[in-house]
C-alpha cells in the first residue's frame, strides 16, 4: 500500500485531542489508507501540552521513523524494538498517558502513516481496484490495549522491572502476550506481569494458544489483590519516576536497550512465588488443539 506523503512541518510539541474533534478525523478516506487528516484542522482543535523539552515530537518522530526502516520486512518484529524507546522518549506520567487525547494526537497528526505501516489495510485483489478493507478505527483512537502507541508505551510501562526494559522486549516478541495479557488487570500487578514473561522468556510456553491458555487461567485463577497478598510486587518511588520523566536532553540509544525509571523493580523472590503456582496453573489448563494426556490404565 502507498501512503500519501505527510505534512512538510510538523508541530514542535505533543498535543492532546478532544474525542469530539477526533472522530470528525477518522474518515473512510484515512482508514482505507488514502489521506491523512488535514493539518491545520488538527492543529487548530489541538490543546498543547506546552513547549517542553520532553514534549517535542522531534525525537518521537525520528524513532518512528527509524522503527519502519528497520523493520520494514516484519513489522510486528518492530513492537520489541519500539516499546521500551517510546517510553523512555516520550517521558509521561500515568496520569498524562492515561490522557486517550495524546495517543490520538500521535497517531492522527504526528504518525498516522505508522498506523498505517503497522495495521494496514488489506491490498486490494487488482491494482485497479480500490480496496474496500479498513484499518480498525481503534488503532487510530482506541483504549490503551488497542491504540497504536498506547499499547506500546502501556506495555513499557507495565512490563518493565525498575529500569530494566528486557521483560518488555521479551512480552512484544509475542503478539499474544501482548495482545492478550495486556488488557487484564492482572498485569497492573507487577509480580504478576514479570512471572508471566518468565514463562516466556524460558519457553515454558510457547505458542500463542499457550500464551492465551495460561494468561486465562492466571485471571481465573485470581485477582489483582489476591497476587498482591501472595507476592509483593516491589515498591515506586514516585519521586524517582518523576525525576526520570523531568530529565532532557537524553539520548535513546537505538542498539541497546535505554534505561527506564529507577523505581518499580520486582522482588526475585515474588517472582519465583508466583512462578510455583503459574506452572501449576499452566499444566491444568486447557489449551486449543493440544491433546489431553491419556488416562493411565487400572
């Protein structure tokens, strides 16, 4: 699919969107992938998050940039390597990435030809033919488990231990942890999330219908507070996190992980707690197309 060519300027800074003003932009013209809004209605109805150097789209639209260059012949590939930088570019609070306005605003104004690259429309069957499939309008303004950028930075966020953003690489490697574990309360646990990419990560499960198996029967099995009560999930330091986002000038490295915010960290030993019942939990749980083992005989 060719994408129309973006605007030659770009705002200096992050906006934020109005919902009302984000739905008078996503036309069938932008999800079939044939126009992108138009930029001075965008900016017109933006409210500015104020010329703050951690703020500046510059920095977030190169590395989008590089993340489809690089990735060009495998896009889902691009989730690992894209998440933790978004987030250590970006630099939000909670309370600013819970703002559905600023993921819009990224993907309507500053992005919308990743959304395009990463969630394209289906080709057409001629090339005379215009193709009458769209891009889901959630990717474009959809909640924080859907939305283009919110899941990666989300994922960041929530998957990362302390500074060290290796869980998330290995959580974005698979499009099923992702997709799927992201959108249960369990992983606002930290404890939880860390156990649930170690069994990735040593390949306890692999398949995405294993993934979905064990991530179902983890949030059957309980709630958030009851994996609180059987491990501790590890202390914040909301004066460290807000030192982190208040830095500038830092430079993303692009072939090694940067660092995260220095608060969050899990205990190991929460870790391995948690690992004990979500094994067990794993070899109980049914998962599509794999057989029942067969009853031993009398």
């Amino acid at each position: 699919m060719s994408t129309p060519s973006l605007p030659p300027s770009l705002p200096a800074v992050i906006g934020s969107l109005p919902p009302t003003e984000v739905r008078k932009h996503l036309t069938a013209e932008l999800l079939a992938g044939r126009a992108y809004p138009p930029a001075e209605a965008v900016d017109k109805s933006t409210t500015w998050l104020g010329d703050h150097d951690r703020r500046r789209t510059d920095e977030v639209r190169d590395l989008v940039e590089e993340a489809m260059d690089r990735y060009a012949d495998n896009r889902t590939a691009s989730d690992a390597w894209l998440a933790p930088r978004l987030h250590a570019t970006l630099r939000l609070t909670r309370r600013e990435a819970a703002d559905a306005g600023i993921w819009a605003f990224l993907a309507l104004r500053l992005a919308p030809d990743y959304v395009l690259w990463r969630f394209p429309p289906k080709r057409p069957k001629s090339s005379t033919e215009q193709s009458s499939e769209q891009v889901n309008a959630a990717r474009f303004d959809g909640e924080y488990h859907t939305q283009a950028f919110a899941r990666l930075w989300w994922t960041a966020e929530l998957f990362r231990d302390g500074p060290d953003y290796r869980p998330v690489e290995v959580c974005c490697a698979n499009q099923d942890m992702l997709g799927t574990t992201l959108r249960l309360d369990i992983a606002r646990h930290r404890a939880t999330a860390r156990a649930l990419v170690e069994l990735l990560d040593r390949r306890t499960v692999r398949t995405g219908r294993e993934v979905n198996a064990l991530a179902k029967a983890v949030n059957t099995a309980g709630t958030t507070l009851l994996f609180e009560a059987l491990a501790d999930a590890g202390t914040t330091d909301a004066g460290a996190y807000r030192d982190w986002v208040e830095q500038v000038g830092v430079q993303v490295p692009r072939e090694r992980l940067p660092e995260g915010p220095p608060d969050g960290s899990v205990p190991w030993e929460s870790v391995e707690r948690l690992l004990v019942l979500f094994e067990r939990l794993f070899k109980e749980a049914p998962v599509r197309g794999k057989e029942a083992p067969e009853e031993a005989e009398d």
